[in-house]
C-alpha cells in the first residue's frame, strides 16, 4: 500500500489516545480536536456527531455497533465507520489500515473506470473452460446492440468480415497456445446497421500453474477513423490530385509488375502510350488556368472511356497522360486503340460555355523490346511521342531503337551548342540577294552554320531546333544580330561607291520576348548600322503563336525604320490577313513553288498571283532558291523583284563575300541567258 494521509477530526480523548499509539510507515496519522483549522488530508476520521459532511472522503466515528448516525452517515455517503466502543489501540491499527486499503482500491476502480470511459474502449471477459463471454455495455454499444448480443464467442466471430476472420482466428490460437505474448490484431466488425467497422482487439491470456489458457480478457477500440484517413493518404499518395487518376508512383509499381509477368511469359504483350495534348499552353494562355484543369479533367474521363477493363491511364503532370494496355492479342490492337483515343479527343469540349478543341500526340513502346525497369519505357514512349510532333502532332508514333539513338545523339549536340559560342565554333555565312532586273546585289541574307570540333559542319535544320526548345536561340539569336550588323557596317565602309546594301537576319519566335525590341536598338546604336539597311524576316509560324505580341514588337520596329519580310511566304495557313495586320515590306516566295516554275504552270501562276498581290499592297518581293537560268528568265518576265538561290551564289563566309562584292558584275552570262 502506497502511504497515505489521514485526519481525525474528535474530542473523544480515546480517539486522541489511538491516535498518538499508531505507528504505521504507510499511514500518516494526525489527530485535531476540532475542525476549526482543517488540514488538507486523503482520507478524514470524523465524530459522528460533527458536520462529517464537510470533509471528503469521510470515515464516521460512531459510538456504538448500531448508531442509527453511523448508517445515516453510509446512507448520506460516507465511505466507512468505525465503531468506538468495542476498539483498542491494536484494532484500531487494523481497522484503519483496512479503511485505508479499501479506499485506495476504491480509487484506483475509479481511476480504471474514467480511464476506459475516456478510452471510449470496449471490454470483453472470454471463459475458455465454459465458453462464455462477458462483453462490456460499450462493447455492444459500439456495434449498435443492447442486451440482444448473448454472451457466445461466436457473437464476436460471426460478426467478422469473412476476408479477415481466417487471420483472427489464427492469431487468436496462437496466444492461447502460448505462441504469442499478447494478442492483437485489426478487422472488419459488422454493425447492426450492416455496415463494416474497423476495429482494434487486444488481448491478453490468463495461465494456470501449468500454463493453460484458462481465460482471456482483452479490449476493442473502434480504428474506422482512422482508417479511412490511412486510406485517403495512400490514396493522395498514388493518385494525381486534380483528375484522381493514378499518378507516377502508381503507374510505375503497376509498369513493374507488367514487366514481371512479360519476364514469366513469353506470349504477354504490353504497350505504353505517352499522350502530350497538343497546343495546350495556348488553351491555359487564351482561356485561363481553370478553363485548362477543367478540360484535363475532362480529358482524363474520355480516356477512361476508351480504354479496357483492367487497362492503367495515369497523369504525370501537366498536359502528359500514360496509358498501360495489359495483355493485348496484337499490335495492331495497340494501334487501334491509340487512334480510338484520337478519335474521342478530337471531338469538341464544351468547358464552362466555351467549345475548345484539343488534340494529343502519342509515343509508343511495346512489351517485346524488351526492358528491365518501367522508367526505360516511359523514356522510349516519350521519345516515340516527340517524334510524332515532329511529323504534324496529332498521330501517333511506335518506338524503335534508332528513335533512343537520334535522341541521345541530340542531347549530345544540345551540350556541345552550350559551348559553341565560348568556343567560337558558329560562324555566318551570307547568302547575296540579287536585283533580278539589274543582277546586281542589293543585299545579303545572314545565315548560321556551326563548325564541331568532331562532327564537321553541322547543318542547322539539327541544331536550330534544339537551339529554340532550350532557349538557347535568344543568345544565339543576338550574338547573330551583333555580328550581321557589324558586317553590314564594315562592307558599307570598304564599298562606299556600292548601292546601300541590306543585312536580312532570321528572327525566331523565342526571340519575341518583351526585351526585343530594346536589345535590337541597343545593338544598332553600338554597330552604327544604320535601321533602313537591316532587313528582319520572320516566319507564319511565329506570327501565328505570337499574334498579339509580335504585332506590337513589329510596329515597333518598323516605327524605328527596320524593314520586315515574312519568309516562307504561301506555306503557311493566314498568310493574306497577315499581310494586312503586320507591317510588311517584303515577301519571300518559298523555295518550294520556285523549284517547278519553268514547268508547273501550276506553280507559275500562284507565284504570278503573289507577286501581283505583292504590288498592289506595295511590297517587295523575294524569290528563294532559283537554280536555272530558266527559272530566272520566268521571274523576270513576272517582274519579280528580287531573288537569291544557288544560280547566283552559296552562302559565302565573309572573305568570299567580299572578293564578290569587289567584282563589277558577278554575273555577265546570266544576262543574255535570261533575256
């Protein structure tokens, strides 16, 4: 018994007498003849005829065996009383002890009590000899029951969910045999409701000298919350927030599994599909952020839709969807599924009121090529879908190995472009522009080449995309700029007595950045160039996915008094409201309706109706790539302005340039051919 202290409150000089008698290490005993002072004590002896009700917990002090006060007092609630008359100092000893251990036991029931009420656990008392089991009012209460539930083991068991009652009862064997020392275990319990909670059992085996299980007596706590928070994690944890779709973690566990069974079984075929919808900035930039999770969402459903039981569609993250196809016959099935996905994806969208199209990309990797870790086959499908938008987006592409080799290879040149610059490894070549009446040259086009130390030159249809898909083309593009201009400056001083001569640079639609316009100022100012000699040309496509800016940018410059060419004239897909919306000084007929001209009348007449076009809006116009006297004596005889092509010259690098520029007539036999 832990000590404990104890008051009597008497003037009953007996009682004062026991008091100072006791000699108890446990019980710490003081005797006051009145309540005047009280002292703050565990437990309180008090005289039956005081007020006793004013200390708690009390003990009352009775005369007598019988005191009709000493009842009362029971009654009234006081713990205990101790008759006077018949004790001695030893029974007194005893009697207090006593009272003091029962009120420490009362304690601690009371301390148990509150702490299972607090719990808010079940309890339940297993007699394993008769079988019988006592579960606890809140054990019955927390499976929706009252008194109905009898007092079977079976009340508990059949109560089980059928998937977890196998491992129950195992466990459950095995403590009762001694093989574990406690048990516990989480389950499914039936309510009365018919619902399934979670719930936590412990228990714990009581053993006889010979260590048989002679009773169990254990707990149940109600883990339902729980749970389902668990679950609700592991599911945010393996899915992508926004469409619920698997996310990485989930896709590659799932791709690893599929690469096992392909492992086992020669005849299992799998694919990935590596979906990147097309333009999709354009719909986040035009109609807003939400618009775009909204058609994402939309997105992830019809994909849903498409696909077969059993079949992954997983979201990596922004535009980027991936789709595994477990167990397919054929190939050809593969393939027929990715065109039923563009199909469904071509349709429109009705997102919040606005129709909005979209349509996807798809990269293909498949079982038989073999691989050993699920990220390989989300490299080789990525590959395999940049390789469709390089061929017109929207179709879809089968990886091969050569795919993995042109990508690394292309990596290798994006690192080496890196240092092109530092190491001086690019260099301008330019291209002269004639006058196709007098054949003398107006102008030089800059174009880029790239010297590698080990590949030779590199042409820049390898090394001019890669150059704007890693921004590499905004340095380049300026170094390009600085460059011409200083050329320009230089060959306008060494031939003064030439007609002012044009410096034409190709501007990327990465280079429309809200800076342009200054670095461009900036670089005439330190070149001396002056504005009316550097021509700029720019492409459909960049006036296309930069309409609002680059109208802007372009009045810009021509306000400044930079002349403007759209290149590729007729390729693209606006090409007349273009002409009427930016500030254009010249077009360049592309080099693809020159080539047939001597004998395509097709093609002579849309190149007469460009150049008659050209007239009536007041511009200039470039022919590219005349290679025949032929083509060249047609272009005259359409009054076409200017031209530039291999029949005059190759792009030159500087000291060519000049030792043409320093000739009277480059050409005198072109003359009398074209004539």
């Amino acid at each position: 018994m832990s000590s404990i202290k104890i008051l009597a409150v008497s003037d009953d000089p007996a009682v004062a007498a026991f008091c100072d008698r006791l000699r108890s290490p446990s019980i710490h005993l003081t005797c006051v003849a009145s309540a005047a002072f009280p002292i703050a004590a565990d437990l309180y002896l008090v005289d039956e005829q005081l007020a006793w009700q004013t200390f708690h917990p009390a003990i009352v002090l009775a005369r007598s065996e019988n005191s009709a006060d000493a009842i009362a007092a029971l009654q009234a609630g006081a713990i205990d009383y101790l008759a006077l008359d018949h004790l001695t100092a030893d029974s007194f000893a005893i009697a207090l002890h006593k009272a003091a251990v029962r009120w420490q036991q009362r304690q601690q029931d009371e301390r148990n009590a509150l702490a299972i009420a607090g719990a808010n656990d079940g309890l339940w008392d297993w007699n394993i000899a008769s079988g019988q089991v006592h579960f606890s009012p809140r054990w019955r209460e927390m499976l929706g029951y009252g008194e109905e539930i009898g007092d079977a083991i079976d009340e508990w068991l059949d109560r089980i969910h059928p998937d977890d009652l196998d491992w129950v009862k195992v466990k459950l064997v095995a403590h009762v045999n001694g093989l574990t020392a406690h048990f516990d275990n989480e389950h499914r319990l039936r309510h009365q409701d018919g619902s399934y909670r979670w719930m936590l059992t412990r228990g714990l085996a009581v053993r006889d000298a010979n260590g048989q299980t002679t009773r169990m007596v254990g707990s149940l706590t109600d883990i339902t919350t729980r749970k389902h928070t668990e679950a609700q994690l592991l599911h945010d944890a393996l899915h992508d927030v926004l469409t619920g779709l698997p996310n990485r973690t989930l896709l590659l566990d799932r791709l690893r599994h599929a690469i096992q069974i392909a492992k086992r079984n020669s005849d299992y075929l799998f694919a990935v599909l590596f979906l990147d919808l097309d333009r999709f900035k354009v719909i986040n930039d035009s109609l807003g952020h939400m618009i775009g999770d909204q058609l994402l969402i939309a997105i992830a459903h019809r994909l849903s839709i498409c696909l077969r039981p059993g079949d992954t569609v997983a979201r990596l993250g922004g535009d980027e969807f991936v789709v595994l196809l477990e167990d397919v016959p054929h190939v050809q099935d593969v393939t027929t599924i990715a065109e039923r996905i563009q199909q469904a994806l071509s349709q429109p969208f009705n997102i919040d009121g606005n129709e909005v199209f979209t349509t996807a990309s798809i990269g293909i990797a498949l079982s038989p090529t073999g691989y050993d870790a699920p990220e390989d086959l989300l490299r080789d499908a990525d590959i395999a879908m940049y390789r469709a938008k390089e061929q017109g987006r929207a179709r879809h592409e089968i990886f091969n190995p050569g795919m993995y080799t042109r990508a690394v290879a292309l990596l290798q040149i994006e690192t080496d472009l890196r240092r092109a610059i530092d190491r001086q490894e690019l260099a301008l070549y330019y291209q002269p522009i004639v006058s196709l009446r007098t054949l003398q040259i107006t102008g030089f086009e800059t174009l880029l080449r790239w010297h590698h130390p080990y590949k030779g030159l590199v042409s820049p249809t390898d090394f001019i995309p890669i150059a704007e898909e890693t921004g590499l083309i905004v340095p380049i593009g300026l170094w390009v700029l600085r460059q011409a201009c200083q050329q320009m400056r230089q060959w306008q001083a060494e031939f003064p007595d030439r007609s002012p001569l044009t410096i034409s640079v190709n501007l990327s639609g990465k280079q429309f950045t809200p800076q342009m316009v200054q670095q461009i100022r900036t670089i005439l100012e330190e070149t001396q160039l002056q504005p009316r000699f550097l021509r700029l040309e720019i492409t459909e496509s960049v006036l296309m996915d930069n309409t609002e800016a680059a109208a802007s940018m372009l009045s810009e410059l021509r306000n400044l008094g930079i002349q403007l060419s759209m290149d590729d004239f007729g390729t693209g897909y606006s090409s007349l409201s273009y002409l009427h919306r930016f500030p254009i000084d010249t077009i360049k007929i592309d080099r693809s309706f020159i080539h047939q001209i001597d004998r395509d009348g097709e093609q002579l007449a849309i190149v007469r109706t460009i150049i008659t076009l050209a007239w009536n809006l007041g511009m200039d116009v470039i022919a590219e790539g005349l290679e025949t006297t032929k083509q060249l004596a047609q272009l005259r005889s359409l009054q076409c302005d200017l031209g530039q092509g291999y029949l005059f010259s190759p792009p030159l690098n500087a000291a060519d340039a000049v030792h043409l520029l320093s000739g009277s007539q480059p050409w005198p036999s072109l003359i009398s051919a074209s004539a």
